[in-house]
C-alpha cells in the first residue's frame, strides 16, 4: 500500500534530473518509493522547512554528493515536486526556496 503519491510539476525538476548520472537517478527514484511507501518517514528523508509555507525538502545523498528536491503536499497524499538543486553549502541557498515557493504558488493557481 502506498501511503502517498508523488507527482511532478510541469518541467521544473524533470530538467535537473535528466542532467544527473545513472547512480543519482537511482538513488532519486528509490528516495521516491521510500516517501511513497513508508508510513512515517524520516526526516533524513523528508524534512519541513522552518518558516515556509508548506514547504519540504527531500534529502538525497550519493556518496558526498548531496542534492534537495523542494515539494509540498496537496489534499494530504499527494507530493508535488518543485525545483531541485544539488547542495555544495551547510546553508539552503535563498535563491532555490525562493523558486520552490514560486513554483508552489503557481501551481497552486493553475488548480
């Protein structure tokens, strides 16, 4: 039984992941299932972000490379998938939250 669904949002993150090594890939996909089938799943995973609306992040790690992939729920199971960057700094870049709460909003009106 799958506990939630995630689904994309125009091309926004399919662009980022079309660009990333097989390894990466993988490694997004099972990320994937994990969130879509795990019922409570841990924010090693997923993780709120502090003093957004609404906002996530998936955490996805490959040897030292790290990358996050912003989403948001809609009507509770469903994960809409945002923008995607690959991590180089402690800090989340404003720039990326900024377009992931850019994106949320736009989806949000399209509905």
């Amino acid at each position: 039984m799958k506990y939630r669904r995630i689904t994309f949002f125009k091309s926004y993150f399919q662009d980022f992941f079309d660009k990333q090594t097989v390894k990466v890939k993988t490694k997004i996909v099972w990320t994937f299932e994990l969130i879509e089938d795990l019922q409570r799943v841990p924010e090693t995973y997923l993780k709120h972000l502090e003093n957004t609306d609404g906002l996530y992040e998936i955490r996805v790690q490959v040897a030292s490379d790290i990358f996050r992939i912003f989403c948001f729920f809609d009507e509770g199971k469903l994960i809409v998938v945002a923008n995607s960057f690959q991590k180089k700094t402690q800090k989340t870049p404003k720039k990326e939250i900024e377009m992931a709460l850019k994106i949320k909003k736009e989806y949000e009106d399209s509905k």
